[in-house]
C-alpha cells in the first residue's frame, strides 16, 4: 500500500510534505507556551521544562540520521506514518505525566522521534529526488516556507487553546490534528521501488565515511550547530524573555512567533530560489552573519512591543532559510541517493546545538536571574558561523572509478 507504481508527481509532493511540514514544526514551535503553566501546575523551575525540550532536539537530531536512511531505504511513506503516531503519542504524554524525570525522557523520546521522521530530514530525500537538478533548491524553499506557514498558523492557535480549554485538553487536540492530517499524506508520499543502476553501487557506510571525510560537509555541520543553538533558544525562551522585561501582554509574545514563521515564509523561499543561481556559501555565510547583527541591534534598542515585532520580522526572514540552502549544498556535493540520511547527520548537530540553546537558556536564568549571557553567546556564535561557510567547496565530489580489467 505504501510503494507506488510510478514516480510521485513533484507538484503532489510539495503539498504533502508541506502539510506534514506544517503540522510537524507548527506544533513543535509552540511549545514555548507550555513552560510557565507546565513548570507552575507541576511546581517545578523553569530548567525542568527547559531539560525536556532540550532533549527532545537533542534525540530529535539523533534519530534523524536513522529516520534519513529508513527514508531512503524503505520510502518516505513508511517513516512519516511512524513518526505521525510517535508524534501524537509525545504530546499525550506531556499532557498526562507530572513525574519530572518520567515527562523529560519519555516526551524526549516520544517527539524526538515524531520529529525526526516528519520533520526536514526524512522528507528532503525524496523531495530532491522528486525535483528536476535545476529546480531542487526552489523546490526545498518551498518546503522551509511550509514549515514557516506551519509556525505562522499554530502560534495563535496553540496560544488559544490554551487558553479556552487548559495546556492538558490543548494536547490532547494537537495529538489529534497531528494524526488526522500526516497519516493521510504519508500515503501521497509512496515512492516506486528503487532500482539499482548498472555499474558499482555505494553502500550507506561508504557515503557516510566519504561524507564525515570531506571536509565542507563538516562545515556544514559546524554551522548547522549554531543554527539550531539560536533558533530553538528564541523560540523557546522569548516569552519568558519579554515578561521579565516588562512585556506581560502574552499576545506580543504570540504575535511575535507568528511574525516570525509569516516572514520566514518569504525568506525561506526566496533563500531557495536565490540558491538556484547564487553560491549558497555566500548566502548562509550572510544569513548567519545578519542574524548575529539583528539579535545585537534587538539588545541595544529599548524594549517595546514594536521592537520586539520589528525584530521577529527580522529573524523571520532568516529563521530557517539556511535549511534550503544547506539541504541544496548536499544534495550538489553528494547526489541525492541519500539525501535523507546525510541531511539527518548535519541536523543531529542542529539538534545538538538546539539542546545547548534550550537547556543553557533555562539553565543560567536559574543561576544568574537573566538570560544575558546566552545572548552574548549568540552573537558570537552567528560570527563564527558566518566565517567558517565561506570556504564551503560547493562542487559535486569527484569519486574514483574503479578500473576496467
């Protein structure tokens, strides 16, 4: 049932992975909402909370590798009906378990998984393999705009329902909207069979040593660790950042989420189409670079609600726009055979820098009472980043052919 006769119509693709895109991180980005009535229903510090989703993209990243290579061997149908139901299964478990240690692990593994199979790496596979060479990184800003889409709709959503039915009865309806709308398009993501080419064939461990050897894959990956150690810090921590500030309006905070997934709509998709023609080193070596000048700008300034709206919109546009251009910079390096599993390698460090961000954050605001010190890391971390893209080779590897007797 879930292995198609022919290949998938990229047009098909592009709406079915955007809408498990949509669900996957529109969800996920909302948690945020959840640490204060959480951390106060259950008496815990804000860290507890903060440990739970630090781990959740901490094994997010771990599984990704082997959700990537599920993908690429088995299919993109198989791995998204999974990751549908562990998806569900993690939002039932924050809304029915008050053990500390029991909610940290078991919400950990439950929507690690969910989302290493829904999320970016287990779909970019056949989205590269969908789409024309000439078209690919078009074709994975369209799918970053999805999950920026996804951001922009659940953040007031989420935020509401909160709100009218409590944090618990607002998972449970989540749990139920995440399998009422991926387990569907799973079965429009079916894949024929593959078939094997004529000539030598690459194993997985083959294209994984030829990967971790080469050296601006491991640039890709440095990178990719301060992505996910800013992205992930903000959207988790922003809120409380705003009302120890003074901002106790909680709809700023929300408009200010859903500001960033409406202006990464346009950034993710523009950073794709710009990498159709542009060197994507440059373009994600500028993007770190113009993150660490908007978060420093963001500091300096006197802390309105309009400071605040005019720096989401900035974030926005470079939120996950470097997700194209680095899933483009692999599948041009490496082909796309496996695609999914070389994109989870470098988003497992996405996840670890996601981990630091998240945990770090909770963990010097419980130390030191501000969140200071994690924004001086980030500035210098956004530099670093845009240095170390720029000597990224961006040409497609040339392997040894073995010789004819």
């Amino acid at each position: 049932m879930l292995t198609a006769s022919r290949a998938p119509n990229l047009k098909t693709i592009l709406i079915a992975t955007g809408l498990v895109l949509t669900m996957a991180m529109g969800v996920r980005h909302g948690f945020g909402f959840w640490l204060q009535p959480i951390s106060q229903a259950h008496g815990w510090t804000r860290e507890t909370y903060s440990l739970a989703l630090a781990l959740q993209n901490l094994l997010w990243g771990a599984f990704g590798p082997f959700a990537g290579m599920a993908a690429d061997r088995f299919g993109t149908a198989k791995v998204v009906l999974v990751g549908a139901l562990f998806y569900a299964g993690g939002l039932l478990w924050m809304a029915t378990i008050d053990q500390p240690t029991l909610f940290v692990i078991g919400s950990g593994v439950l929507i690690g998984a969910g989302l290493a199979c829904t999320a970016f790496g287990a779909v970019s596979g056949i989205i590269g393999r969908t789409a024309p060479e000439a078209k690919r990184s078009w074709a994975f800003g369209i799918s970053g705009a999805a999950s920026s889409f996804g951001q922009f709709v659940m953040m007031p959503v989420e935020q509401q329902l909160i709100s009218a039915v409590g944090w618990q009865n607002a998972f449970y309806l989540l749990a139920g909207l995440v399998v009422l709308i991926m387990i569907p398009m799973a079965f429009h993501l079916r894949e024929p069979a593959a078939q094997q080419s004529a000539g030598p064939q690459q194993s997985i461990f083959e294209a994984t040593r030829e990967a971790f050897a080469y050296r601006p894959f491991l640039l890709l990956v440095a990178g990719y660790f301060v992505c996910g150690f800013q992205v992930v810090f903000i959207g988790v921590h922003l809120p409380a950042y705003l009302q120890d500030k003074g901002i106790m309006e909680p709809g700023v905070a929300v408009m200010a989420l859903a500001l960033i997934g409406l202006f990464n709509i346009f950034g993710s998709y523009y950073a794709g189409k710009l990498g159709g023609f542009l060197p994507k080193r440059y373009l994600l070596s500028s993007i770190y670079l113009s993150r660490a000048i908007v978060i420093a700008l963001f500091l300096l300034a006197p802390l309105t609600s309009w400071s605040v709206y005019v720096f989401a919109a900035a974030m926005g546009l470079l939120w996950l726009s470097t997700v194209p251009l680095t899933n483009g910079v692999i599948a041009g390096i490496f082909g796309v055979k496996y695609l999914s599993m070389l994109s989870g390698f470098v988003f497992f460090s996405h996840q670890v820098g996601s981990f630091l961000g998240v945990w770090l954050g909770g963990y010097l605001y419980t130390r030191q009472g501000s969140y200071d010190t994690v924004w001086g890391i980030i500035i210098a971390l956004g530099v670093f980043a845009a240095l170390i893209n720029l000597p990224i080779n961006e040409k497609a590897i040339v392997r040894a052919q073995p010789a004819i007797a």
